[in-house]
C-alpha cells in the first residue's frame, strides 16, 4: 500500500492550486492508500461517483463498522438509508416549501448594500468584509432566526471545518468537537425563539410533530444544516471571485442571461469549496483494482473528479457556458448537498452585485486557508477600481 505520488493538502503549493497534483494522482494513483490519513483516496470521477451512489457497501453511518457516534454527533450526515430516509425527506420538504425568489432578492439586497458601502472605502478584505457577513447573515435569515454575533460564530465555525480534517491533525478534534456541542446548544436555543417566524425552523417544527423522526436527530441536522450553509457559502463566495479575478472577462460573461446559471455551477465544478468527503466500506469490496477491507475509511477527493478528463472536456478550462456539466461539487447520491439551491443563488447573486459595482480587483496576496476538506480563505485583499 505504498504511496507513489505524496499526497500532502497541507503543502504549501498545493494548498495554492491542487489541481496538477491532483492530475497526478488520477494518472499515476488513480485509488491510493495515504498512510497519514488511515484512509484510501479516489480521485476519479467514476470511482468517486460510483462509492458516492453506493450506500450499502460505502457507508456514511460508522456504527455500522462498530464505531461509537455519540448522541450529539447523530444528524442527517451520520445516518444511512434506511434511517436516514424519514428524516432526509422531511428536512427537504422544509426546504421545498421556503421561498426561493424571496431568498435570492434579499441576498441580493444584502451584498448590493455591502459592496456600496465597500465602494467608498480602498482596499478591504472580500473574506472578512463580504464572504463571512453574506454567509451568516443570509443562512441566519433562510432559517428565520436572529443572526448570531458574527466573532464567536466565526471562530465556532471555523472549529468545526478544521475538524473535518482529523485524519491530517488530531489536535482539531477536541476544539472542533467544544465547538460542534455549542453550536448545537445554539440549534436548541432556536426551536424557542420566535415562534411562527418566517423560515426552515418554522417548517421544520410544524413537519416534525408526529413525523416519529427522533428529536435528537432533528435538533442536531438544524445545526448541522446551519453550519453547512454558513462554511460553504463563505468558502464559495472566497472561491468564485477569486476565479473571476484570475480570469478576465469571464465576470463580463454574465451579463448574458442565458449564460448565469451555468456559470455558476461551473464555477463551482472548477475551484468549489468542498475538496472531499469520506466514507467507509461497510463490508469488504474492491475500489480502483484494490481490495478496500470492511472498515476502511474512503476519501472521495471531489474536486479531482471534477478535473477528470474523462468526463469534462478541457478540464481546467473555466467554461462558463459548460453543459452538461454534472459536477461533484455539491455531491452524490444519498447524501448530496440538501441546500444546493440555495449555496448556487447565493453565488449567482454574488456574481450578478459584481456586474453592478465598479470593477473589482486583486489588491494583494490571497492567502488559503490550512484546511483539506473544506477549500477556502483567510484573506482576499481586493479593492474597486474607481
Ligand atoms: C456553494 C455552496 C455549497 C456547496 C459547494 C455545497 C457542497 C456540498 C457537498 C459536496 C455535500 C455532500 C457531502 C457528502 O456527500 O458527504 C453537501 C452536503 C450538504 N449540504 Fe451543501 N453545499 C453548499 C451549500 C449548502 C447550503 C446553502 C446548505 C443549507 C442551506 C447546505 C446544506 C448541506 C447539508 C445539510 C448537507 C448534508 C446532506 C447529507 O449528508 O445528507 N449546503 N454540500
């Protein structure tokens, strides 16, 4: 099981652009063992695809390999069919019945507002003064709750995504797990207040009575759900306008109507917040010509797949009228992304203030951020070009 090509998210240069280590790895490794992490990665779009689809053999659910979850840790992205089935459906239904034009004027109105009063001043900081605020405030208002106060949110948050990281780093486990109890204690605090206010905790409440779906279970997938629309839409907004700025006349491509909404998701395919996921082998099965024993965790290195030639043509080309374009960058299969919807309108109206303000551009170094799973920033100095 040796590795042939060093897989390390944390090097520097590939923390910057992973995607030719990644080619490398899909050429040479296609399915590898990485010592580090106790864990295989695929890289492939079809392998990560085919492990994604395949819930009885890869599983989400690590008690099925007798691994012990705790109570506070059980939510949506822990169970497996057939549990999962009741609590997944109602949790779309609460997402289906919110009101998505709604949604998307008010994000709107949130980042015009921002980027105006951001005109005025020089250079600023796109991840603290916009990606950040935009993220909390526009997952606190699709929930209907009182936005919480954006430095202990921040730092909570960002607890959590590094904790996704604990094969690489055990020290995250402790802080992320503190930070995962305060932020479902957060989750609690929100099925008392406001009763009746507009938002997924008000669906939420009147489709769980009588659903027979465990309270814990709900409790734990709010702030679950919470956390996975503030981390990604604060990665994404980081991503995309850094994608824009590397390339030039791609924001002026969507001025096009009928080019927006595929814009988006190739932006997203192309440099999307979530790098990877992980799953288990449930039994004993064979990945990419290996044998992958029952208990073994699996990586699927999603944004790999979404450079695979073999299914994207000119992969590393950002083309923004790509179709089709079935990406893996909101997921597959049983799991995949439950507010997709709204991560794509949250970056497509990101996109369209841009169109509106003065030309942005870069003012210093972007700075990544040191984290594997999930692919963002800490610092994205930039200023409007008056
Ligand atoms: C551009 C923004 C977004 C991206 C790129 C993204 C990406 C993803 C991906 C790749 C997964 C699958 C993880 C896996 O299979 O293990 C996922 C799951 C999930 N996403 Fe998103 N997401 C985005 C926005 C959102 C938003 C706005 C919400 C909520 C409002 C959300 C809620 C969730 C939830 C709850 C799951 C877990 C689903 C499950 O395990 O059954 N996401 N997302």
């Amino acid at each position: 099981m040796n590795e042939t090509v060093i897989y390390d998210p944390f090097d520097p240069e590939v923390l910057t652009n992973p995607y030719p280590l990644y080619a490398r790895l899909r050429e040479e490794t296609p399915v590898f063992w990485n010592d580090r992490m106790r864990s295989w990665v695929a890289t492939r779009y079809d392998d990560c695809r085919d492990v994604l689809r395949d819930h009885r053999t890869f599983a989400r659910d690590r008690r099925r390999v007798n691994v012990d979850v705790p109570e506070f840790a059980q939510n949506l992205q822990t169970l497996d069919p057939p549990q999962l089935a009741p609590l997944r459906s109602l949790l779309m239904n609460a997402f289906r019945a919110q009101d998505l034009d709604a949604a998307a004027h008010r994000t709107h109105d949130r980042i015009r507002g921002l980027l105006r009063s951001l005109s005025e001043h020089g250079e600023f900081d796109w991840i603290h003064e916009v990606a950040a605020p935009v993220a909390l405030g526009l997952t606190a208002e699709l929930f209907g709750v009182t936005e919480p106060d954006h430095e202990p949110y921040v730092a909570m948050a960002d607890a959590i995504s590094r904790r996704m990281d604990a094969g690489l780093d055990p020290t995250v486990v402790e802080p992320g797990d503190e930070a995962r109890k305060r932020l479902n204690a957060l989750a609690d605090g929100w099925f008392a207040q406001d009763p009746g206010r507009p938002g997924l905790m008000t669906t939420i409440q009147e489709l769980m009575a009588g659903s027979g779906v465990p309270g814990h279970y709900i409790g734990n997938s709010i702030a679950t759900i919470f956390n996975a629309s503030y981390g990604t839409v604060f990665a994404a907004a980081g991503n995309t306008v850094l994608t824009l700025l590397e390339h030039p006349g791609a924001l002026d491509q969507f001025r096009d109507p009928r080019i927006v909404d595929l814009g988006v998701e190739e932006l997203i395919r192309f440099d999307g917040p979530a790098q990877g996921t992980s799953r288990v082998a449930a039994e004993r099965t064979v990945l990419g010509g290996h044998v992958i024993e029952a208990g073994q965790p699996v990586i699927t290195l999603l944004a790999a797949a979404n450079r695979d030639p073999a299914q994207f043509e000119q992969p590393d080309e950002l083309l923004l009228d790509r179709t089709p374009n079935r990406h893996l960058g909101f997921g597959w299969g049983s799991h995949a992304c439950l507010g997709a919807t709204f991560g794509h309108v949250a970056v497509r109206e990101i996109v369209l203030c841009l169109l509106e303000a003065p030309s942005l551009r870069l003012a210093g170094t972007p700075v990544r951020r040191r984290t594997a799973t999930v692919r963002s920033m800490d610092l994205l100095p930039v200023s409007f070009r008056k």
